[in-house]
C-alpha cells in the first residue's frame, strides 16, 4: 500500500519553536481517509528526547486524531539548528470496535500480514518568539556599539565609577572630621587630668599653710574649672 492512502498527516513536518532549557510541543492531525477503523502507531529514532501522546491509537472512520510531540528540555542547540531527529507513523485496518488498548507492536510487522501504511516526518526546528526578540536586540546593541564606538552598556559603569569616586571623597572629609575631635577631645581630656593633678596639690598645700578658709576657696576654684573642662567636653 502506497504512503498516505489510510491516513493524512498535517502538518508533514515536525516543527519546534526551539528554546533552551524548556520542554517544546508540537502538534499533529492525523485523519483517517476510509470508512474503515484504523490503529496506528508512533515510533521515533530519539525515544529518549520526546514523549508522544498517544503514540498508539485507533481513528474511527473520516474522523481526526490529535497528536502531541513534546521534546524535552535541551541544555545545548544542535550546530545550525539542524536535527536529525525522524518520526515514523505506521497505521493498518483494525476490527469495528478496537480500542487503543488493541492495538499491538506485532500488528504492524510483516508476519503478522497486515497492510502496514507508513509516514516518515522529519523534525524541524524554528526560531521562537523569545529568540527572535533576543537577536534583535543583540543586533541594535552591536550596530550602537559600531556607529559611536561607544557601548552603551559601559556607560552605566562609568556613571558608577564616578558616582563610587564621590562617595570614597565624602568619607575621606567625615573621617579626617572625625579624627580631628577625637584629638581635640583626647586633648582636653589630658588638660583636665593635668588641672586636677595641680588641684589636689594646692589644696594639699593650702591645708596645710592656712587651715579651713582656704579649703572654701578651694572648692569655688574647683568649682569654676568644673565648669570650663565641661564646657570644653560639650565642644
């Protein structure tokens, strides 16, 4: 029996919007021509990379099958976009009545003696929605790149080198500000251990030379540089 005189295939060819890393379907209609029941059966020289469903059947009589090829996700495009992949459809005449469930490997061999119609469909890969937008615009990046000499993808960068430059110069400024009153600060502290080191000396002093009126004298002088090593701290 000549290809194509049980069923017809639409399309004849497999196509595939290629993408990495994502599982692609592709779709066939496959039709029955007689007024007969007819099985069939889907094989492929890649069975690990697709998955066929159903990949066994039976189409009732002028009625139309839906068949879907889904290919697993790839990590690596084939050089050109080429594939080598192929389908085989096989289909015979089975009994009124036959379920997919019916239908065997055997049924389509030459001992069993059936009239085995078969289709070849090669696969096809197609750039996709996603890709076409990916080279277009990698296409205006590259002509931008040529017409000024300048990519602009690099200008950001500068932007962020300038912008980084600034920021390293404001914080020179606050850390120089910071480091000049820590050493005011460390400086009055000093002067203050100094001051009561000289203060406890002269009322040591005065204690001894001139009794309890001097002590009163003392605590208004301690009093009074109280308040100007306070002032200083505060500063």
């Amino acid at each position: 029996m000549s290809a194509g005189e049980l069923v017809s295939v639409d399309p004849l060819e497999l196509k595939f919007p290629f993408e990495l890393n994502k599982q692609i379907n592709s779709s066939l209609q496959l039709t029955n021509k007689t007024d007969k029941h007819v099985g069939f059966k889907v094989k492929t020289t890649n069975p690990k990379k697709y998955c066929v469903r159903p990949n066994t059947g039976v189409v009732l009589p002028n009625e139309t099958c839906e068949i879907i090829v889904t290919m697993q996700a790839q990590k690596e495009a084939p050089p050109d976009m080429q594939c080598k992949d192929k389908f085989l459809l096989q289909s015979v005449t089975v009994n009124p009545g036959a379920t997919a469930k019916d239908i065997t490997p055997e049924m389509f061999t030459k001992e069993s003696g059936n009239v085995v119609d078969e289709r070849k469909l090669r696969v096809v890969y197609v750039p996709s929605t996603t890709s076409t937008s990916a080279i277009t615009q990698g296409s205006e990046e590259v002509l931008s790149f040529n017409a000024y000499g300048v990519d602009k993808g690099n200008l950001t960068g500068i932007e962020g080198s300038r912008t980084y430059v600034d920021s390293n110069e404001k914080s020179a400024h606050v850390r120089l500000v910071i480091s000049m009153l820590t050493d005011e600060k460390n400086a009055a502290i000093e002067e203050s251990n100094r001051i009561r080191q000289e203060l406890e000396l002269l009322r040591r002093e005065s204690n001894k030379s001139q009794g309890g009126g001097a002590s009163l004298i003392f605590v208004i002088v301690v009093g009074l540089i109280g308040l100007i090593l306070g002032y200083i701290m505060k500063k």
